[in-house]
C-alpha cells in the first residue's frame, strides 16, 4: 500500500483483512495488539509531495497528539472538516475513540481533497507551512511535535540525569538555537555535531532550518539517547507530512571522546555545539586537550561556558591556553534560552585560529625591533597544542 493510502486503511479492510482467522493465529494477534496497544493512526497529507502520517498509538498521548494536527490542518483548510461534527475542534481534550472517528473521517476527505490540490505549494492558504522549506515558526512546531511524542513526561528526563554532574540534564530551547542559527549564518555548508545532545532535539531542529550537510548528535546516557532515536523517527514522518525539506541527521549513543569520532568531530565538523554548563573540570580539560586542540582553522565551537578567556587577547603567560589558538565572543542570549533556569545562560562562539599565535610572536618581535619583517614564506611553527603552518 502507498503511504498516500495509510488513511484509507481504517475505512475499507482489505480483502485479506476480511477472511476469516484460524483461532491459534488470531490469538497470537490479539496478544500482540496488547502487548504493543499497536493501534495506528494515520492522517492523509495535503501538503504538496507530503506522505501519509502513520503514528503507531504506543501510548495514549499520541491521540491529542494527532488531534492537534488534525486541527490544525483543518483550521488551514476548513473544507477538509466538512463531515467533522459541529464544534469538534473546541473540544479541549477528545477522548481516544473520538480522535480515531474525526481521522477517519477526515481522511474520507483530504484523500480526493488532495488529489485536486496537488501540484502547486498553495501557500496563498498554507503560508509558511506550504513552502517546502521550513521557517523558524515551522521548525519549531515540527520539532515540537516529533518531542512531544518521543518525550511524553518531559519531567521524567530529571530521574535519569545525575544532578551537579557531566550528564546532568538541560535543554537548549529551540528559540535560542534559531537565534544562534541566525546570527552564525548556519547552512548548507556546515556540519553541525552536537556533543552531548540529550534527547536529540537541536540536532532535527538544527536539520530542519539550516538545512545543514550533515547533522550529528551524540549523547552517552542510554536513556536519553533512546529518546533522541525516537525523536529522529517521529521527526522524519511529521516532516515528511508536511512536505517539508531536510538536511541529513543522526543520533548516536555514545561517548564523544571515544577515538572513533574523531574524525567526525576534528575533520567533518564547522559547527560543534557543546552544552558544557554542567561539564566537571575533568571533562573540560578532556575536552580541551583531545578534541579541541585537533579542530581544523575557522571550525567554530558554541557553548554555554567559554572556552577562550572571552574578549582577553595574548599575554606571556597564556601562550598556552586554548585562547591562543582561538577568537571567542559573546552570542546574542535569550532569557529563558535554557530549561534549567528562567535566568540569561550566556552562550558563546569560540572560533579556531591557529595563526593567532603567531601573529602574537610577530607582534612581540615588532616591539623589540620595529624593523622586525617575519619570513613571509610557509613554514611550520611548534606550539604547545600543535604544529600550525605559517603562511607568507
Ligand atoms: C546539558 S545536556 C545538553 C543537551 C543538548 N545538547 C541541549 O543543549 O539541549 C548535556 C548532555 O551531555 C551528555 N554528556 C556528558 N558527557 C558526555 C560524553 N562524554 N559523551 C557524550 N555525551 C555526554 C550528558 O549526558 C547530557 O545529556
């Protein structure tokens, strides 16, 4: 069957749906329907080159879940709730059988609906939701929806994180990443790795608006890692019913210093996004010492504690420091951009600049002879972090 037929599905039982069951084999179904309360809902998509959304009902909120949709669709397009009864969507919650009836008979009509309505965007009545690329207000609700479903009890996640430790729990929200989005010129061009990403929500967002070539989560705690594989897959169905285009995206459970992601991380990455908050001074000196000392030039590092001595420039004393290898500023901060605090957590961009080391040296030599001219041919210059070509 097409996705475009998922809706179909519940209305008119196939042919073989209809033979009758050995008893054995239909006891092993209901068993399996139990165990799994695997009902599925599907929503027939108007979007242009949108698929079926076919939710598997693992747990009852999927069902306001779908009725939000629903209603939303409909709101865009009120032909599609002819048959709907008469002030459906002022129902504050719908109970679960009612959302299974008002998608069924929405289908009846979005089907044919959609078949007419094909083959242009519609964005006269759709707006933002009929461009095939997703604005911030898009990306927001998509993503939002993708974590409502992977995270029905967001309070949950704090059982699972130690607190005051490297793997303690905080979000990102997704109006400061856009920001952070926005104000880098994140893109096409860019691959985004975020180490330690928790539940995987700023990697699909961060897929959705920027459309980036690649973006990469990687997250130690199994259970939160869990929900960011979740999250992923109900992202890809809710972005494919809404038509919408998308940069390539992958949770991975694991722990970012592990050797294996460091070719990822020092050769692929242009954006690395690091919610070191909470990091131990442990954690941060591995950090600084395997990884980022190894980061190609320009690769720039987002994070919520500096890595540089912000705004500080070179001394005798800090030829050492990951400040003479790098620029850091200060990013446009959002109160309320986390979820630990309502306060302004500062976020920060660290850019690698390995000449910036040299250009200190030249500097220092001027000083003690203004007629000091450096060798403007390449060559190599040892520092403490790592050999940087010197270029005329
Ligand atoms: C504060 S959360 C940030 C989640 C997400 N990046 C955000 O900003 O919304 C930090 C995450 O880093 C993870 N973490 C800590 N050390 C890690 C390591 N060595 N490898 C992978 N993840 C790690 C923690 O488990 C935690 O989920």
């Amino acid at each position: 069957m097409s996705e475009a037929d998922a809706g179909a599905k519940e209305e008119e039982p196939s042919k073989e749906e209809e033979k009758p069951v050995p008893a054995k084999q239909l006891d092993d179904r209901r068993s399996m329907s139990m165990d799994t309360n695997d009902e599925l809902l599907a929503l027939h998509s108007v979007y242009y080159n949108g698929k079926a959304l076919r939710l598997q009902v693992t747990s009852p909120h999927i069902y306001y879940i779908v009725f939000r949709i629903l209603r939303k669709v409909c709101n865009a397009i009120p032909a599609l709730a002819v048959g709907l009864p008469l002030n459906w969507d002022k129902i504050e919650k719908p109970d679960n059988n009612a959302v299974v009836s008002l998608t069924k008979q929405y289908n009846r009509v979005a089907k044919p609906f959609a078949t007419n309505w094909s083959g242009s965007y519609n964005t006269d009545v759709l707006h933002e939701w009929g461009e095939p690329n997703c604005n911030k207000l898009v990306a927001t609700e998509i993503t939002g929806y993708a974590y409502e479903c992977a995270v029905p009890r967001p309070a949950d996640l704090n059982h699972y994180y130690k607190s005051f430790t490297s793997e303690t729990y905080g979000e990102t929200n997704l109006e400061q990443m856009a920001s952070i989005i926005d104000e880098l010129k994140i893109g096409s061009h860019d691959v985004f790795v975020d180490l330690g990403s928790g539940i995987g929500q700023l990697v699909c967002f961060t897929a959705a608006l920027a459309k980036c070539k690649k973006c990469v989560g990687i997250e130690l705690s199994p259970t939160p890692a869990n929900y960011a594989s979740n999250l992923g897959d109900y992202f890809k169905k809710l972005m494919s019913f809404f038509g919408k285009n998308c940069g390539k995206y992958e949770h991975i459970q694991g722990d970012f210093l592990n050797p294996k992601f460091k070719k990822l991380i020092c050769e692929e990455a242009t954006i690395i996004f690091i919610n070191n908050f909470a990091f131990s001074p442990d954690l941060m000196f591995r950090i600084t010492n395997e990884l980022l000392q190894e980061l190609k030039n320009g690769t720039r590092i987002i994070t919520t504690k500096p890595f540089g001595a912000h705004k500080k420039g070179i001394t005798y004393r800090s030829t050492s420091d990951i400040n003479a290898i790098s620029q850091t500023i200060e990013l446009k901060s959002m109160e309320s951009g986390v979820s630990w605090t309502a306060k302004e957590v500062k976020f920060y961009c660290t850019t690698m600049d390995h000449a910036k080391l040299i250009r200190y040296y030249e500097e220092e030599q001027r000083k003690k002879d203004p007629n000091y001219n450096p060798v403007r041919e390449e060559s190599e210059v040892e520092t403490k972090f790592c050999t940087v070509k010197r270029l005329p």
